[in-house]
C-alpha cells in the first residue's frame, strides 16, 4: 500500500507546486489573486474493516482556493487605468457574454467604446446628452467624439461698485455717445453667447443722472453689441444714501425685481434674432470710492470639442471640453458576488458567474458592500513573493518526502524478494 500513499503524496505536491508557480508566475499580474492548493485525506470504502484499524490511502486535491484581498494600489497617471479599492468586480461583455475581473488596465477602441487588452467591452449606466446617467440597465461604456452643444447666454451677473463722488457728464442733459468717453462714467464689457455658440460682446456704460422723489441716486444704464448700443438708456438702477440699490426700471420706466434690467441683442451670424438677457446688478453698490467689477459671469457658453476625460471614485466618466465645460459621460458599475470563490476563473484574468458564486450585485461604486474606484491607477497582483517562495521550498520538501516513502517501500519489497 505504501506505493499509494506515496504517489497521492507526490499528486499532491506537485498541485501545490503548480499553484504556488502559478502565483509566482503572476505577480506582476495587474488585478491578479493569488490561489492557495486544499487539500484531503483519503480512505477506502469498506464495511468490514474497523473504525479504529483505518489506513488511509494517501491525499487529493480537494480544491484551488483564491484569496480576493486587496492589492497594491499604484498610480499611473493613464486616464483609462482604473483600480477597484475594496470588494466588487467589472463587468465585462464580449458580444452579449458577461465576465467579471479585477483589471482595470482599459482602452478605447476605434468606436469609442472602452474595452479591456482582449477588446471585452467595459460595462456601466450610459449618460443622456444632457449628462443625467440611466441607471436601469448596463450597457457597453461610449466615450462620445462629438462636440458639446453651445448654451444661449441668458442671465449676465454684474456686481459693481460705481464711485458716488462721480459727477453727471456735462449734465443730465448731454446726449450718450458709446464712442465718447466723456458722455459716461464708467463701463465694463463681458462677452456673451447665441443660439449658434458665436461670442457676442456685451458692453455696459453706466451714466450717473439725478435723483429721484425719494431722493435716491440714479444710474442709467446702457447696453448692447458694439455698433449696436442705443443712446436710450435699457434701464436705471436707484442707490440709497447707503449707498446700496434700492430699486430698478427698464427702459420704459417700468419697475422691475431689484437689481434687474432686460435688454436684446440681434446677432448677426444667422443665429435667432432678438436674444433676450437679463443684466442682474444685485449686489452693485454707490461708495465714494473709485468705479470697478467686484463680480462679472454670463450662463451661456460656445461649442467645445473633448480634451480629456477621467473616472472618479463613484465611477463617473467626467468629460473636460475645450470651452472650460464638463459633462458626465456615463458611469462604471461594480459587481459583487455572496461568495466569489464560487466563480468560475476563465483566464485572462476574467470570472464567469456559477451557481456557487449567486447571482452578481450590480451597483455603483462606494455603494453598500461595494468598493470605490481610484482613476490613473491599476490593482497590483496581491501575490506575497516572499510568502510564495517560502511555500515554494515547504512543497518541493514535501515532493521529496514522499519519493521517500516510495523508496522505502521499494527497499522493503526487495528485501522481501530475497528471503
């Protein structure tokens, strides 16, 4: 029997030599989990031979054990290098067949689909032109080439500070003249946006005027394209003797919400005609101190190509585009699994749902039981050289011991043989 026992031994130690080569094999693996041989006893089936006089037959591998901890996170600045810190999966799919792995070393393809080094498309929750992510079911990620569309400017913020020491020019009575300094005391300009993306310069000239009933100081205010800027005023702004505003009119005389003074533009690049902006001077204040911009945005802005994009710790794909916006282009999803050991390990560093592993939880990133991401950086292989060569030189003792045990079993024929 001892021919049994001992070739099971070298069965077994030469698993647990493969294992262990395998895992040393594939330390420099990104997203790789190291593998651990189990194994069992063995004994014969009988009836008849007594519990307490059993003899087993030797040892079997009883199964490959991977362990899922956590590698080395490390940067490498890649924008389509991504590293899962913490439990999860990403999800994979090759024509319709799902896998799961650990690697996040992705590219894009010529279509702009984001896939693995074996073309498997990334999976994940597309994003809308409107950047709102679809969260009911995953689909292969797309980066989009095309440009972002351009946002009409409608709302012009304006915080001021216009000098209460200034003197009306030449009188209240002297015509405006955009082209005349001396017709007005101050102005600022900003440039705005039509429906075509076209940058429309926007100029403002405030002129101080009288007071009202209530004896508030007045501006009146003019605006529009140059060339264009009417000598009417579009509206008047009224300060307190505080110095703060107090009230607004349009250019009819109308009051309008403080601070706020509508006016049109007509672009001329064939985009629609009689845009509507509204200036918001809240916040402009009259000091006796000298005229200037504390504050000056506009809301619209021009189409823009993409310069880059990255992945943050939710999943997020962010695209960065050349007119300063951002856009969400879509989100990478995680799959966890009750037990991951179930799964069944393709190569390629790619899993396949089985019965034992239970059905994959699907979720974004840094949701409950599953981990986040980190962008520019890849998982490191989680194998322990130091650890593995250790077990390597316990393995390779164990081979030999049992060839020993063969050896002494052919000692004790032989000696049998020459009675």
């Amino acid at each position: 029997m001892g021919y049994q026992q001992g070739l099971s031994g070298l069965a077994a130690a030469s698993n647990d030599l493969d294992v262990i080569g395998n895992n040393i094999a594939n330390a420099n693996t990104v997203g790789f989990k190291q593998s651990t041989a189990q194994f069992a006893d063995v004994y014969a089936n009988s009836v008849a031979t007594a519990v307490n006089t059993q003899i087993g037959l030797g040892a079997a591998l009883s199964q490959v054990q991977q362990n899922f901890s956590q590698g080395t996170i490390t940067t490498t600045g890649q924008a389509l290098d991504v590293a899962i810190n913490g439990n999860g999966f990403f999800q994979m799919s090759n024509n319709g067949t799902v896998t799961y792995s650990r690697n996040g070393v992705f590219q894009l393809d010529k279509n702009g689909y984001i896939t693995d080094a074996s073309g498997n498309d990334l999976m994940g929750y597309a994003a809308g032109t409107n950047g709102v992510v679809n969260s009911a079911q995953t689909v292969p990620l797309q980066v989009p080439t095309t440009n972002i569309a351009p946002v009409t400017t409608a709302n012009i913020t304006a915080q001021l500070n216009l000098n209460a020491q200034s003197t009306a020019p030449t009188g209240t009575s002297a015509t405006f003249d955009p082209t005349n300094s001396n017709t007005y005391n101050y102005s600022t300009s900003i440039t705005a946006y039509d429906s075509l993306g076209g940058a429309q310069q926007i100029n403002m000239y405030f002129v101080k005027g009288g007071t009202d009933a209530a004896g508030n100081q007045e501006w009146n205010v003019y605006a529009g394209t140059p060339g264009n800027v009417s000598t009417s005023p579009v509206g008047t702004m009224s300060f307190n003797s505080s110095g703060n505003l107090v009230a607004t009119a349009d250019s009819t005389g109308a009051a309008t919400s403080i601070g706020q003074i509508p006016i049109a533009i007509n672009p001329t690049d064939g985009s629609t005609q009689n845009q509507k902006i509204t200036l918001n001077f809240t916040g402009t204040t009259q000091f006796g101190s000298t005229n200037g911009v504390n504050n000056l945005t506009q809301d619209g802005y021009a189409s823009g190509t993409l310069s880059n994009f990255s992945i943050g710790s939710d999943g997020s794909i962010t695209g960065n585009y050349s007119n300063g916006q951002t856009k969400t282009l879509g989100q990478v999803v995680l799959a966890n699994f009750n037990n991951p050991n179930g799964l069944e390990n393709l190569g390629g560093n790619q899993f396949q749902e089985t019965a034992a592993s239970g059905v994959p939880q699907v979720s974004t990133p840094g949701s409950t039981n599953h981990g986040s991401l980190t962008g520019g950086a890849v998982e490191s292989s989680n194998v322990d050289l130091t650890n593995q060569l250790v077990d390597l030189i316990t393995a390779q003792r164990n081979y030999q011991a049992n060839a020993q045990t063969i050896k002494t079993q052919q000692t004790v024929d032989q000696t049998l043989l020459q009675m």
